[in-house]
C-alpha cells in the first residue's frame, strides 16, 4: 500500500504560507510549544490552515492532517516531544539487518515511517490498524520518503486494516474526532471492525522473530500482548516492547507485570509508555 498522490493532490501543494509557518517555529523553537500556549497557536494556525499540512518530520517530508489526529496535530507544532527515547531506540534497533518491527495501533503510521526510515537492509515492517484511511496517510508518507531515496529498495512496510483483540470476529471502534483515541473499549455506537488475533496474523505474514513492538490500542492492550505471549513460540517474542501504559488500571490483565513474569525488564518508562526488553533478546538481526 503506497501511493504518490492522495485525493488532495501532491506533497508540496499543502505548504503552509509565511503566516502559518511563524506560528510553526513559535510552536516548536519557543516555551510557548507547551501545555496551553500550544493549543492557542494551533488555533491560529488551523484558521489560516485548515487542511491538510505538508511539512518535514523525521528529516524527511510528510503530509499531516493535524484537525482531528491529536498525534498528528503534535507531530506538526512539536515533534521534539513526540516519544524522542523511544524513537531513538526504535531506530538502533531498525538499523540492523533483517530487522521487524510490529506496530499494533499504529494511527497515522509515524512509528513505522519512522521505522522505515531508520531500516536496515531487508527490514519489514508490520503496520496494523483498522482505519484504511489513516494506513493510506501512512503509504503516501512512505512513497514520498522512497522518491527522495530516504528508504532503502530492499525495506518492506505491510499495511494491515484490522483490529487486534483476543479472538477472531467483528468489533466496534467507538470514539470521538481524535482519529487516534477510538477504542475497542468504549461504548455506544461506532465502526465495525475486524478483529483478528496476533498469534495468527504473525504466522501468516511469515513471521521468524520481532526486534521490536509498539503497542497503543487504548486500553485494549490486554488483550493483545498477554495472549499474544502465552502463543507464541519463544522466537516469536519481541525483544523489544513499547506499550501505552495509560489504562493500566482497567487492564483484566496487567500486561507489565505478566510480561515481567515471562521473561521481560523495564528498560525505562515515560509519562506515557513502558518499554519492556527481553531479558535474553533473540539478536538475530545483526549490524548492517
């Protein structure tokens, strides 16, 4: 799935004027970047433009539709702040040969283009989330960093439109305009999705180990990684996980502490995510 063009037309013709690109370097090169002047500036810049954002991200360029992804939206006004240590050890870990990243959640595909920008020779990544619209933002991105020769030829990105949950079958996506924040969890009315279980979908797409895992389904999370860990062979464990921690208090399964009990360490936590490393990684994908 990757596409040079979307229904708005090619990367360049979304660039903010001279107006919007002050507030831009307001945003992310002054404090007023943070907590409530952000929100105000972001205001001013989406009066003058409400669309679509062609910009640069990751040292490469990239079109985000910041109005309703709230990920995007911090992408555009302050992406010094978008998981940087997280981001930094996905890339050590993507630079090696034969390296997989699996990426459950993953909403505009940020993780993963930045995955593939940072990917070894013969990488794969493994984009899942049940919104085809956001996975399409995803491959517009990706074929725009391959034109600039940003990607290598040889780095694979498989797009995924289901949900991961603990059984196979039909789920509704319940949410607000936050494109990023529906959940499996909510409730009322919503989106039907497919719900598909990890175990399988790794063995289908031929699947030999994963270096690294990202996990942000909104509370959902126990149902994907406990399973998922109890299935799996033990080459299939990820030698690296990143999970959102924030519903950890709803978890059925505390998906921390069962992984801790499986084999895995706390390598660090943020305000938002707990990244778990095996105790004895796979190190199968070595240095390119």
């Amino acid at each position: 799935m990757e596409s040079g063009t979307t229904a708005t037309g090619v990367w360049g013709a979304h660039q903010p004027g001279i107006a919007g690109s002050v507030l831009l370097w307001v945003s992310r090169s002054t404090p007023l970047g943070r907590g409530a002047p952000r929100k105000l500036l972001y205001k001013a810049f989406e009066a003058i433009n409400p669309g679509p954002v062609d910009t640069e991200l990751f040292g490469t360029r990239v079109r985000l539709h910041p109005a309703h992804n709230v990920s995007e939206r911090k992408a555009l006004m302050r992406p010094d702040r978008m998981d940087p240590a997280e981001h930094a050890l996905l890339g050590e870990r993507m630079a090696r040969a034969g390296a997989v990243f699996v990426d459950i959640g993953a909403n505009a595909g940020l993780y993963s283009l930045d995955a593939a920008l940072h990917g070894g020779r013969g990488a794969h990544i493994l984009s899942i989330d049940p919104n085809p619209e956001l996975l399409e933002r995803l491959a517009f991105n990706l074929a725009t960093a391959r034109a600039d020769g940003r990607v290598r030829a040889d780095v694979k990105l498989t797009a995924v439109p289901v949900a991961i949950s603990d059984r196979e079958g039909m789920g509704v996506l319940v949410g607000g305009t936050d494109e990023g924040s529906r959940s499996l969890e909510g409730k009322g009315s919503g989106a039907a999705v497919p719900l598909r279980p990890l175990s399988a979908l790794v063995v289908e797409h031929g699947l030999t180990h994963i270096d690294v895992m990202k996990i942000d389904v909104e509370g959902h999370e126990d149902k994907v990684l406990p399973p998922f860990l109890a299935a799996a062979a033990p080459e299939l464990r990820p030698d690296l996980i990143i999970i959102e921690h924030l519903a950890r208090g709803s978890w059925a399964i505390d998906c921390i502490a069962d992984a801790e009990a499986r084999g895995y360490g706390i390598r660090f936590r943020t305000s938002n995510n707990t990244v778990l490393e095996r105790a004895v990684p796979g190190s199968r994908s070595q240095p390119v």
